[in-house]
C-alpha cells in the first residue's frame, strides 16, 4: 500500500514537472501568440469568458437600477451618446459591420441583436451598467468612467440598450437626431463645452477617412 502512494506521488510529481517545463517553455520562448487576429483556443477562451461572468456576477450584487430607468428621457439621452462613443464597435440598426469591430477581439457584442448574454442574478441592467462605468480587461471595452462619464450618464446608456434591438434605422436615426448628442454627464450639450453640433465633430477642414 505504500508503495503503491510512493509511486502515484513520483508519477505526480513527474506530470508536474513536465507540465511546467513546457510552461515555461512556451511562456519565456514566446509562444503565446498575443495577435488579435488568432483566435484563443476554445478551452482558454471559455476560461476566461466564465471568469469575467463570475467576477462581474460577484461585482454586482449591490447594484440596483434607478425607478425611472424607462424614462424616455433617459432613453433619448443615451441615444446621442451611443451614437457617439459605442456604435462604431457595438453597430446600430441597419449598420452590418464596421473596420474596427472585424479587427478587434474579442469581438464586441451586437448590441443591436437581443442579448445572448448570461443574465445573472443581479439582472441584465446591472450588468451591462457595471461593464460600461469598469469596462472589461484585455477587451477594447473601455471603463467610460475614467473618461469622466457619470453615473446618471451611464444608466441612460444602460437605459438605451435596453430598447435598441427592438430600433429601425429609422427610429435610431430621428432618436440620436432628437438627442442632446455627446454629453458625459447627462448634461446638455450646452453645458458640455458649448459644442453646437450633435456628436462628435471632425476638425475642420480634415479629409475625409479613405484606404
Ligand atoms: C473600442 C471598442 C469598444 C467601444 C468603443 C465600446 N465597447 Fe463595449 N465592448 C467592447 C468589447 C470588445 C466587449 C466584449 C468584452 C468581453 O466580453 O471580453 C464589450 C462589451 C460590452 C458590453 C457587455 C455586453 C455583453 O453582451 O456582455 C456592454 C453592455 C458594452 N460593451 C457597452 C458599451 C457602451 C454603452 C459603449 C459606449 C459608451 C461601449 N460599449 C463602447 C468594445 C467596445
């Protein structure tokens, strides 16, 4: 009998040891291939998207959304500022794809389409207001509240996801057009730098984005 727990340690032990050579190996060789443009293998790609689940599962158990979370107000507000800071990698109604979301990975989540995302205990709107005010490591999903974006101006972001999958390109269009545009705060546009245009605008007298 101790023999036998003698040998499964020395084969432990040895399976350890091997494990970690090639670790080694392949960690101070450079072979973990850090491209955006190879995709993770699919074991590690489930490792991490269940840790980031749990974490933020975790994260947000004493968030609650604010009563008036449906206020069409809210939602118009958030309109602009979709329009502006996450279209581009999250599409809008009627826009198939865009340069920067091919390229990027992991890929960012049509916020367009109904949601496949893991509705966790503390709900889907405290998820998706946690992931914008913290934003998601080693993803290009920013954490907006280190730009300066508050609360208030999350939640109407967080208000707006809500309604946009059920959007035409057409109700998107005359709500960011109806919206008080770029404003991280909430506040108007007037209030944000004075800018008079909706969204964000290109310098004057730049050329316009060719290949
Ligand atoms: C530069 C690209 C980029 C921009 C800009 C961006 N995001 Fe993201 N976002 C991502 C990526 C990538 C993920 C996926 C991260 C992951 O799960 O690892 C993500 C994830 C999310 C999620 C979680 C969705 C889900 O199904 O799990 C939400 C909600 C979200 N983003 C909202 C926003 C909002 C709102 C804005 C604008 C204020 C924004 N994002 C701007 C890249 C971006």
């Amino acid at each position: 009998m101790g023999k036998i727990i003698l040998w499964m340690l020395v084969a432990f032990g040895a399976v350890s040891a091997t494990a970690s050579a090639l670790g080694a190996i392949a960690y101070y060789g450079g072979f973990i291939d850090v491209s955006a443009d190879t995709p993770h293998a699919a074991i590690v790609y489930d490792f991490i998207a269940e840790a980031r689940d749990r974490s933020i599962e975790r994260q947000i158990r004493e968030i609650r959304p604010p009563a008036d979370l449906s206020d069409p107000e809210r939602v118009l507000r958030g309109a602009g500022n979709y329009r502006a800071m996450c279209a581009n990698c999250h599409l809008s109604p009627g826009m198939a794809n865009s340069e920067i979301r091919r390229g990027l990975y992991p890929t960012p989540p049509d916020l367009t389409k109904t949601s496949n995302e893991r509705v966790p205990a503390g709900g889907v709107s405290a998820r998706r207001f946690w992931v914008i005010k913290h934003g998601i490591k080693a993803s290009a999903m920013p954490a907006w509240s280190k730009g300066g974006m508050k609360d208030s101006a999350i939640w109407d972001l967080t208000a707006f996801l809500g309604r946009l999958p059920a959007l035409t390109p057409e109700q998107y269009k005359s709500m960011v057009a109806a919206s008080d545009g770029h404003a991280h705060d909430g506040l108007s546009r007037k209030d944000h730098g004075g800018t008079p245009a909706r969204g964000h605008v290109d310098k004057p007298g730049s050329r316009p984005h060719t290949h």
